[in-house]
C-alpha cells in the first residue's frame, strides 16, 4: 500500500471477496492514512453497517444487498432496470 502511495491518497476501494481480507485491508489503510474515505464490499452486511456507523469515512456495499431490490422486482413479475 506504501508503494500505491496510500498516505497521498483520498479514498482507498476495498473490493476483495474475502471479508477477513476487506477488513485487514481496511484497518492496514486507516493506520497509514487516517483521513482516507473507505468504500469497502462486504458479504456480512452487518458488519458492514455496524462499520458504517462507527467508522467515519467508511461506506460498505454488499453485492446481496444491492441486487435484493433488482430480484424482488423480478420475482414479482416487474421489470427492473
């Protein structure tokens, strides 16, 4: 992260498929640059809300919770964009 020059940088995208991973990642970042926004992908979106309403500058996405929406509309027949 040193080499990709994390210390300048402003936000840091976090999107292994691994959560442990997304979280040691996040955590290496914070240390070495304490301003840097956090957009980070987790599967547990519990944890990643829980993240979210700790951490400042953190936002966390989940696949799942993004693509709910899209298949309820789908199950119900509707079409979804």
């Amino acid at each position: 992260m040193q080499a990709a020059g994390i210390e300048q940088a402003n936000t840091l995208v976090i999107a292994a498929s691994d959560d442990a991973v997304n979280l040691s990642i996040m955590m290496q970042a914070r240390v070495l640059n304490p301003q840097i926004r956090i957009i980070n992908r987790f599967y547990n979106t519990n944890l990643g809300e829980r993240l979210d309403h700790t951490l400042i500058d953190h936002l966390s996405m989940s696949v799942v919770g993004l693509a709910a929406p899209v298949f309820t509309f789908a199950a119900l027949g509707n079409q979804a964009i």
